[in-house]
C-alpha cells in the first residue's frame, strides 16, 4: 500500500468540509497521494484509480467505477445507509468511524449529569431574574446509573462515571459479554436496570428492540427522582409518554440531545419545562472529528501494508 491513492469524497460533518480532513490525512500518511474531491466529476473520476476512498458513502453506480478500490472508511460510526453487499461482491473492505465520538459524547453526558444534579437550568433561570435565593442540589457520588448500550461511547461514558464514585448498570443485547458496570443485564430486564437508577443514559442504537423502548411503562418503573439523558435516537423513548411523566411529577428531568420527532417543533410543550434541557443533536459536534478519523485510516493503511492483523473497525 505504498503511495497509495486515498480518495476523499464530497462531504461536510460538524460544519467542517473534507478539505480539513484530507490535511490530516497527509499529515499521518506523507507517502501517500491524498486528493480531496471537489466536484461530483472529479469525484468520479478520481474513484477510477483510487485505492482507497473516505466518506460518508458510496452508491452502487459509483462503485461501478472503483475497479482498483480496495477500502471504503466511512466516516459514519453507522454503516446502515450503505449497501454492503455491494461492497462485499466487489470484494472492497468496508470501515467505520466507531469511537470517534467516545470523549465529547462521554464529556456531554457527564456534563448533563451534572448540570441536573447542581440545578443549574434553575440557576439559570434566576440568574436572568437577579434573583439571589438558595435551592437543593445532589450528588453524583454515590448514585446509580443505568447506561443503555455498552458499545464504545457506553463503555467511554461509564469509564468517567466511575471516577464520580457512582454504580452502574449496563443495558447490552448480548449481557454474557459482561462490560465495565458493576452489573450487566439484558433489553428483557430493562425494568431491573433502571428501578433504582437517580440516573438513566440511553446509547444504544435505534433497532426493533429499542425503538420505544422508554415508554409509559418503563418511566413508571424509574424512581421519581429519575433523570433521563438521551443521546442515543429520538424514537428510542415514546415522546408522548416522557411528556406525561414530567408533567405528572413522575421524572426528575430529562437532557435530550435527540427527539421524535426531530429537529423538536418549536410549539412543542417540552420546551417550555424548567426541567428539560434540549440540545439540537449536538453532542457529536468536536474539532477533533476528522482528526479522529485519520488516526482510524492512518491505522488500517499500515495494517494493509504490514498485512498485519484485521483491520480497524472492519464491517465487511
């Protein structure tokens, strides 16, 4: 894979476009020819030779035109927009971003903790009417956490929950594997998981299983003092059935970095709740995105040279 051809396709993630992405490319990878696509022609064009390409996708007309391509890295840690098989009958090896989300989305869950333990959505509030008055705060240690979904941005959330002194549980499909929580338990128990949780942390993707998984009957289960935060999928939680409980008393608060339906209409009554924080899918944003990327690239570019062992975040 010396001198290889690195395609990097059309694309803007995080209001940054692949030009950045390709300097970071040519920073770890000085002996490679990395060229950044500018128009949907030279895009094509470019595909003829490449022997890699990076980006959010490629269709099936266009991997008609990749006869040397050896490696697609999407840049997406979600590969279900792809056509894989496509990929796989071409005998084209298919990566994907998983973990370059890990720290700012860790940081974010923390931060949403926090901020609802402190009551800082209540400070706030009284900060604009100068109005100097005490309220009751919480702690985070020593309190439980139920973190739905244990893959790399569960694992990274948890991992900084320990340092707050706090329990945890973790939601996953397959409980055998175990995880770094103190207890591991399968979607059939999601009741168990979260009965006793002050806190419960949804980053799993959205599937059949987990499609509302949170609805009425699961919010009853959770303590009243519950907070939820969701940075998994909108339709992971029943939006009809978080309102009631909240407006019923029934749930602490709840920080939604996603909604259903999304982007969240600005009539919509959870705005206007004290204990509701919405942010507009926003916790994957980080300068570090595509240098995160790179690093996965980098990586696989000198695993394919040393024919070393499987590659990165491998999907086909």
């Amino acid at each position: 894979m010396d001198d290889s051809e690195i395609l990097v396709t059309r694309q803007k993630v995080h209001g940054t476009n692949g030009t950045a992405y390709g300097g970071e490319l040519r920073e770890r990878l000085p002996d490679c020819n990395v060229t950044v696509a500018e128009t949907p022609a030279e895009e094509r064009e470019l595909l003829e030779t490449a022997d890699i390409a990076t980006g959010p996708g490629l269709t099936e007309s266009q991997l008609v035109h990749a006869e040397t391509l050896d490696l697609f890295a999407c840049v997406y840690a979600g590969t279900g927009h792809l056509d894989l098989d496509a990929f796989e009958k071409r005998g084209i090896a298919v990566t994907n971003a998983s973990g370059v989300h890990t720290t700012n989305i860790a940081e974010y869950v923390v931060g949403a903790m926090i901020s609802m333990a402190q009551q800082f959505p209540l400070a706030y509030e009284r900060t604009e009417r100068r109005e100097w008055r005490s309220f009751s705060t919480s702690e985070l240690h020593g309190s439980t956490a139920a973190v739905v979904g244990l893959g790399a941005i569960g694992q990274a959330i948890v991992e900084k929950l320990d340092a707050f002194g706090m329990e945890t549980v973790g939601v996953r499909y397959s409980p055998e594997k175990g995880g770094p929580t103190d207890d591991v338990v399968g979607f059939d128990q999601i009741h168990e998981a979260v009965a006793d949780a002050e806190y419960v942390v949804l980053g799993c993707p959205l599937t059949e299983t987990t499609r509302g998984l949170i609805d009425e009957d699961v919010l009853l289960t959770m303590p009243a003092e519950t907070v939820l935060v969701n940075i998994a999928r909108g339709p992971v939680v029943d939006t009809d059935s978080l309102l009631s409980a909240l407006q019923k008393n029934r749930l602490g608060g709840a920080v939604l970095d996603v909604t259903d339906p999304e982007p969240l209409p600005e009539e919509h009554p959870l705005w206007g709740m004290g204990n509701v924080v919405i942010t507009p899918h926003n916790a994957g944003e980080t300068p570090a995105y595509f240098a995160r990327c790179a690093d996965i690239l980098a990586e696989n570019v000198r695993r394919l040279r040393d024919g070393g062992p499987e590659l990165k975040n491998h999907v086909v």
